[in-house]
C-alpha cells in the first residue's frame, strides 16, 4: 500500500537513523522540584504564606 509515494512502513529520511536519545536533566530537574515541594509541604509552608498573603493583604487596605 502506497500513502504520498512510499511504501507503507516506511520512514522519512535515512534508513539507518537512531531514534534521538533521551534526555535526562529535565527529568531531574523536575524530580529535585517536586521532592523540594513535598519538603515545603511537609514544613508546613503553604499555611505560613497565607497567613502572610492575608497579613499584608489586610494591612494594604488599612484593616490589619
């Protein structure tokens, strides 16, 4: 079965291409974030950044 001039199963290009490798670092990357989100939760950060979003919040319209 031909599909715009090839034969069916065949590639674009050299017969003889590798698949590009795959890449590492932005696995990692994403890996060192998550476990530094995870240690940010655990510690408790995202209620100490509320509190301080309302603190400041209530503050910039004259209340706190």
């Amino acid at each position: 079965m031909r599909h715009n001039g090839k034969e069916a199963g065949e590639v674009q290009g050299r017969a003889d291409q590798r698949p590009a490798p795959v890449r590492k670092a932005p696995f990692l990357v994403l890996l060192f974030f998550v476990i530094l989100f995870a240690l940010g939760v655990a510690a408790g950060e995202p209620r100490r950044v509320l509190e301080q979003a309302v603190s400041i919040c209530l503050s910039c319209i004259g209340i706190g």
